[in-house]
C-alpha cells in the first residue's frame, strides 16, 4: 500500500491518468512489488535463524542487499524502456505502461530498504526453525534433479539449446496482430455514397438506415452524424473528414454478445437495402486508429492509369480467403456539365467569367436573400431556382445575363455547353495521385493472415507494374510495421543500459555472458504459451516480451552473485553452485509466483491477455531455467569439476543475500 500511495502521488504530478494502460501497469507491478519486500524480510529471518538480534538482522539485509536489488530493479526498468522511448502513435499509447512501471519499482525498492527492516524489526518473531534442519522433501527431489543437470551439463545445454530453436521456429505459427478491437459494447457504422453525392441524398439513406437501427431490440441507444464523423469521444477514435457524402453512426448494443448479433444484422441489411452504400459495421479500436484493415495504396502520375491498376487489384483481393467488402478511397468519375464563355464576345459586351459565374451560381445554388431567427439561431434563406429549371440544359442556356447597360443576353451568346468525366476526388501522397484499395476481414481471420495470403497476387500485378508506379501496402500491416521499427529502434539504447548495469553489478564480462545466455530463453514459454492459448503476438504482446528479458536477467544476475559470495566463503566450486541455487529456490519459486498471479486477472481480458500470457509463459519457463540450466551453463563454462564428497552435501549455510524475481 505505501508503494502504490507513492504512485499515486507520482502518477499525479506527472498527469498520468487511471486508464486502460495504466491500470494495467499497476496490476503488471503488483506482481513485481513483493519482491524487494521479500527479499529484505527473509534476509532478516535468515539472520534471525543464525542468532543475530533484530536490529543487526535490519541493518543486515539493508547492507547486503540493497545494491543487488538496485541493480535487478535497473534491469527491469531498461526492460521497459523500449516502450516509453518508441517514436511512433502505438509508443505514444502505451508510454504509460512504462512510466506506472518504472515509477513501482523504483518505489518499491526505496521503501523495501528503508521501510521494511523497520516493520520486519516491530513484527518478526524468533524463527521455529532453525536454518541447519535437513531439506524438505521437495527441495531433495529438486536438489536431485539439479546435480543431475549439473553433472550432465553437456546434455543440459543441448536440450535447453534444440528447445530454444524449436521455440523460434514456432515463433511462425502464432498470428500476428496489430492492436485488438475493443471490448465495449459500441460499433461505430460508416455510410459511404458516391463522391458526387449531395448531403440531401445522404442524409435520405441515413433516416432509413436509422429506422433499422431503431427497430432492434438489442440496441441501447445511437447517433448518427451526417455530413461528418462522430465527435471524438475515445482516444483511438479514427476522426472522419467532413464530407457531403459520408455518415457516421454511433451505436449502444446492450453487451458484447448482442454487440455482435446487431452487427451481423446490421452487415446484411447494409448489403441488402443500400447496395450502393460503401457500409462499415466495426467496433471500437484499441491502439493507434487505423480504419480498414487491409489497404493497398497505388499511386502514379496518371489518374485514369491508377484507377486502371487499382481495378485490378481490387479484383484480385475480391478473390483472396478472408477478405471482403472491397472498396476504393476515390475511383469513380463523375459526369459534369461545363460552360465555356468566349471571352472575346464577352468582352465587347462588358462582361467578365466572374458576372456569369454570379449568375450560374444564383439559378444552381441559391443566393441568400436575408436570414430569419429561430430561437438563438439565424437561418439563412435562400433563394434559387426550380428543381426542373437547375436541371434543364435548356434552361442555363436561356439563361439571362444581365449587361452593364440594364439590358440582358441569353448564356448561349456568349457561351457553349458540353458534358465530360472527372474526378470529384483524388487524393494525392507527396504530391503524386494515390488511390487506395481497401478490404474488410471476415470474422476470426486477422489481417496479417490476409496480407500474407495476398503476397503471391501482389507480387504478380508489382511486376507487371508500368515505370513509375507502385502498389504499397497500409492499414494494419503497416501501421504494425512503424511501431515494431520503433520499438527497434530504442533496442540498441536498452541493451547498452542492461550491459552497463550488469558490468556495474558483476564486474565480468564472463558472467555478464552467463547471464545474457539466460536472457532470451524466456521465448520458449512465450511460444508455447501464445500457441496453447491460441493468443496472437501483437504490439502488447512484443512489449511484454522485451520487459520479460528484464525480468529474467534480473534472476540470473542475484543468483551468480550468490555463486560468487558461496565461493568467497572459501567453499568448492561446485559446492558453491549448488549451496547457491538451493538458496535461491523458494525466493524464486515465490516472487516467479507472485508475478505470475498478478498477470492472472489481465488475462482474459483482450487487450493485456496476449502480453500477460507470454509473461506467464516465459517466467515460468525461466524459472526452471534459472535454477537448473545456469547452474549447468556456469560449471561448464568455468570448466568446474564435482568433488568425490559432492553427493553427501547437507543443507549449506544461509548466506542472507536472497534472489530477485526475474
């Protein structure tokens, strides 16, 4: 409670809010916070149980453990520091999950050195145990299997190592995913008419579409806004352009499961009754807004021959498994009526485009003749023409357009009419026409499973791609990509950190190795975690990976300073190994535990569940790894020998220093 008090003040005068990254944080920290407090406290009872009194126990474990759990909680920082420091809209998302952390365990270390000797000084008791006891059933069986391990160190390595590479060739099997949608109970629908759509005709779709929506029993309640997207009223919002062809409708389901039974009537309806609607039933986002998943972005110099290209590729992601509604940023032309004036007779009549724009504009559009209040509003009215006359071509050319003099001319005097095809839109990427294709998903199959599916089609229409054109793929594939190339990109800042601290704390460089062979280990519980929970490895997911190489270093590191105070003693080699990592076991067995238990209640949930899965995975996996592969890894590398009388080793000695959860 102290350390979170501490957060709490923290998180306030940095503005951090209670929101989904940060309350996940703090239950990612709980796990983590014990472990300090545990370390101090049975540093303590170790002293008790050797006969010191209680104040020298306190000072103790303040002296003897205060720079390893620095140096550990150091570690677990740097492992989260790819996430605070990633230059992209997914590090801005989730910069929380590593401030909440870092700002814990810094925390928890200041208040396990000061605070808690001083409680464990006021509330331990004089140990029912003493330290010399025999072992406990468990830890002979687990001081059995560790001299095995140690004795057929060769074996060891080398099934830890086929372990490790089956882990990575796994690593393929387990979907990939950019951020999860959202689990709250809203969809958000787009309406999509033509480019050249007036917001009359739009608005007409909408008041049927909203007749739909108000007839289901399992809607709450909804909105919709024409002309214009939604306010943004949640963070990963994707905020539309106002447009007169596009709508946007908000809409309450009464739970996930009615969410998604609205959802597939509201899909059919959509492709039923407004077949000439671009429809888009989805819900929420979590992580950076990306809109469509699956986009394919052509560009080139010539509209028609991107439309051209574009066509064909939308044909081929019409037949590709796991995509639907095809659709198109901008492709269609639209008809248009142009009125060429001859300047020069309308010049010798005192006319200019201007005058006979003015005029065009006031039979077509209207011009405002005054305005009327309602209430606190005013409206304008405006007057213009028959619906029959603005149609007419007949009547523009009748039109009269007035002369300097007061007298009149018909518009065809002094100008032609003609009908052509243009774009109402085109969008352009530096500068350069780019028309955008863009596919939906269908339930169960993720996007990058689609892309990757689409890769031979693709790569056949990019070769037969005209000079000067390109096809690039965007939506969540893409967006994917920036944010893992960011994370990437802190990578190289996070492991001089992590090596600093470790020359810091071990002062070798062949320890530092030991150490850093244990680090990525941790992939093989991730791999088989995310493959028996079926969970994807998303943004989340790599986050969680990277902060786990942090906790697992940090395991190793207490434990070969352990080895190396065992040594000090003037023990053997191997007996020193051995003392070391039956000391290390319960305190890792129980803070491995702990965090374990903290990742319980985030992972049903979508959006931690796959980060709290690997989490669990590889800590689990890292455990063992930690108490039986290093200790092998350790006697081989220094080329340490078992002595004659190693197999008659009683219980050794508690050195006080305890280890620190990885």
């Amino acid at each position: 409670p102290l350390v979170l008090a501490i957060v709490f003040a923290a998180m306030l005068a940095l503005g951090i809010d209670l929101q989904r990254i940060s309350l996940g944080a703090l239950i990612i920290a709980l796990g983590l916070l014990v472990d300090d407090a545990m370390i101090t406290i049975e540093t303590m009872v170790s002293r008790l149980e050797r006969g010191d009194d209680k104040p020298s126990a306190a000072v103790f474990a303040y002296a003897s453990t205060a720079m390893p759990r620095l140096a550990g909680t150091l570690v677990t920082v740097a492992g989260f520091v790819p996430v605070g420091f990633a230059r992209s809209d997914a590090g801005e998302y989730t910069f929380s999950l590593f401030a909440v952390v870092a700002l814990s365990l810094i925390a928890s270390w200041v208040v396990s050195g000061l605070f808690a000797p001083v409680v464990g000084v006021a509330l331990l008791g004089k140990p029912k145990h003493s330290h010399s006891e025999m072992l406990s059933a468990p830890m002979r069986l687990f001081k059995r299997a560790l001299l095995a391990a140690m004795r057929a160190k060769w074996i060891t390595i080398l099934v830890t190592a086929g372990l490790f590479a089956a882990a990575l060739a796994g690593a393929r099997l387990i979907p990939q995913q950019f951020f999860p949608s959202s689990d709250r109970p809203e969809l958000l629908v787009d309406l999509k008419l033509q480019d050249n759509a007036s917001i009359l005709a739009t608005n007409e779709v909408v008041q049927q579409f909203d007749e739909i929506v108000a007839a289901d029993p399992d809607v709450e309640h909804f909105s919709t806004y024409v002309g214009q997207g939604a306010i943004r009223f949640y963070l990963p919002l994707d905020v539309a352009l106002p447009n007169p062809f596009f709508a946007q409708s908000v809409i309450v389901t009464k739970g996930l499961k009615e969410r998604e039974q609205v959802r597939a009537r509201l899909e059919k309806a959509s492709a039923t009754r407004f077949p000439q609607v671009v429809a888009r039933v989805n819900p929420l986002e979590l992580g950076p807004p990306v809109g469509w998943p699956v986009k394919y972005r052509v560009d080139g110099p010539d509209p028609a021959q991107v439309r051209s290209i574009a066509l064909q590729v939308a044909d081929a992601l019409g037949k590709t498994a796991g995509l639907r509604n095809v659709n198109f940023d901008w492709v269609e032309p639209s008809r248009v009526m142009r009125v060429r004036v001859d300047q020069d007779q309308a010049r010798q009549l005192g006319l200019s485009s201007a005058v006979v724009a003015t005029a065009l504009n006031a039979i077509v559009s209207g011009t405002t003749m005054t305005q009327v209040r309602d209430d606190i509003y005013l409206v304008d009215v405006v007057a213009r023409a028959e619906q029959t006359e603005r149609t007419s071509l007949e009547s523009l050319r009748s039109l009269q357009i007035p002369l300097p003099g007061g007298r009149v001319v018909p518009l065809r005097q002094i100008a032609t009419f003609d009908y052509s095809q243009e774009y109402p839109i085109v969008w352009r990427r530096d500068r350069v026409p780019t028309l955008t294709v863009q596919a939906d998903v269908v339930p169960g199959v993720l996007p990058a499973t689609a892309v990757k599916a689409f890769e031979p089609q693709l790569g056949k229409l990019v070769a037969a791609l005209p000079s000067g054109y390109h096809i690039s793929t965007g939506g969540s594939v893409e967006e994917s990509g920036k944010a893992q190339a960011s994370v990437m990109a802190v990578l190289p800042a996070m492991g001089l950190l992590v090596l600093t601290i470790l020359m810091f704390q071990l002062q070798s460089f062949q320890r530092m190795f030991l150490v850093l062979s244990v680090a990525p280990l941790g992939i093989i519980g991730v791999v088989a975690a995310l493959l028996l929970a079926q969970a994807p490895l998303g943004f989340v997911a790599i986050l969680g990976v990277l902060a786990l190489t942090g906790m697992i270093a940090r395991n190793s590191v207490i434990l070969i300073d352990q080895i190396e105070t065992e040594r000090r003693t003037g023990a053997h080699p191997w007996d020193s190994v051995v003392t070391a990592a039956l000391h290390r076991t319960r305190p890792i067995l129980l803070t491995a535990a702990a965090a374990t238990l903290g990742m319980v209640p985030i992972a049903p949930t979508v959006f931690w569940g796959p980060m709290a899965f690997a989490i669990i995975g590889g800590l689990a996996v890292a455990t063992v790894l930690t108490l039986i592969f290093l200790p092998a890894l350790y006697v081989a590398w220094f080329r340490i020998s078992e002595p004659l009388q190693a197999e008659s080793c009683t219980e050794p000695a508690h050195t006080g220093i305890l280890a620190l959860q990885a």
